[in-house]
C-alpha cells in the first residue's frame, strides 16, 4: 500500500524529462519554476507522508543489501535459549568465527584464557548481537537464538568519573549495583562484566569476583 502510494507521488512529476536534462546539463530556469509549481501544489501532509516512506524503505533496503552480501541471519527468541553459531565481530576484517552456547540451566558464563586470546571481543560481539536482536536487526553469524531480555547492561572498558568523584573501583560498584537491582525483580536482565574490579589490587579482586560470581548465579533472570 506504501509502495504504491509512493509511486503514484512520483508519477505527478515528470522525472524522466528532468533526469535527462540535469544530465546534458540542460536543466532550465523553466523547469525549475514548473517543478516549483508542482511542488507546491501537493498538500504537505502527502509530501511528508512520502519522505517517511522513502526514509523507512532506505533502512529497509540497507539492511537488505547488508544481509545478502554478508550473509547475517535473522535472530530468533527462545524463552532460555542463548546459542549462537559462527559467532563474529563484525568490525574484525578476517574474524575467527566461534560457536556459543548457554546451558539452559545456567545464568552465569565465565569466560577465562590468556592476554590476547579474544576474550573481549567475544564479550562485545555478544552484547552486540543481544542489542542488535533487540532492535528487531540481523546479526553477523550463521544461526542465532536467544531470550528476551528487559534490561541490557554492558561493562567494558570503565573509566573513573572525575565529575562525581568516583574512582575506577567505585564506578564497577555502582554498575554492579544497577545489575543487581534489575536482576533482582522480575525483569530479565543481560549483564557483561569485563575484568571485574580491575580498579582495585589483585587479590581483593579475585576475593570480590569470586563473591560476585557466587552471588549472581542465585539470580533467577
């Protein structure tokens, strides 16, 4: 319906003729004021009516275009479900594709392994893939299931906040704090935590993500 509303509005101009004349450069002050007429003769409602369409097709078109030469799959979402097959980060050139599965009886995934090993991309390719699933978007990998989640929360790469006096150590308190209180209710909540409390000595920080690993596996969602 969209579609055809659409052209019919571009059928009241005579766009061939235009085309051909902007061309051979031959555009003339006459078709100008007689594209200015027609213009201005078409309601304003209509004329924003086709300017959404256009914008909305362009997006539609894109993600088309993206999927195809890709190969990106439509995300699907199962009630506790999270498996992702040729998982990637679609910002590496020559990615190491991954598979990805959640045990359905678990809330919690620990993810360890040496300097450089792709530990963090893995992290941000997830929590990409759950924003972009969300978004009602295609994702970058060859089969994707996942839940629904309420709240989405991801730490990577904190900073201290010189404004309200917080340092490194404070700011992961306070993350922590926010997942834990959407967790705690009924809402589903998908949390990504990136070297926990790395803003404070080794040995508290293995103590305290020791302590907030245990903590979080009690959380149902």
């Amino acid at each position: 319906m969209q579609l055809a509303s659409a052209r019919l509005f571009l059928e009241g101009f005579n766009l061939r003729l235009y085309a051909e004349s902007i061309r051979e450069n031959t555009f003339s002050v006459t078709q100008t004021v007689q594209l200015t007429c027609t213009l201005g003769s078409i309601p304003a409602a209509e004329i924003q009516a086709f300017w959404e369409f256009l914008f909305l097709f362009e997006a539609y078109w894109s993600i088309t275009k993206a999927t195809l030469k890709h190969s990106f799959c439509t995300p699907t979402f199962h009630k506790s479900a999270f498996a992702v097959d040729g998982l990637y980060h679609p910002a590496i050139g020559n990615p190491v594709r991954n598979t990805f599965q959640q045990p359905e009886n678990e809330t919690v995934f620990l993810l360890t392994g040496p300097n450089m090993a792709g530990k963090s991309t893995l992290l941000k390719a997830l929590g990409l893939y759950v924003y972009l699933a969300h978004l009602g978007f295609v994702v970058p990998a060859t089969t994707c299931v996942l839940p629904f989640f309420d709240t989405i929360a991801v730490s990577i790469n904190l900073n201290d906040n010189l404004r309200s006096g917080y340092s490194h150590f404070m700011t992961e308190l306070l993350h922590l704090k926010t997942v834990l209180e959407n967790a705690s209710g009924s809402q589903k909540c998908f949390a990504v935590f990136d070297e926990l409390f790395r803003g404070t000595n080794p040995d508290d920080a293995l103590d305290i993500t020791r302590a907030t690993i245990n903590g979080l596996a009690r959380f149902p969602n």
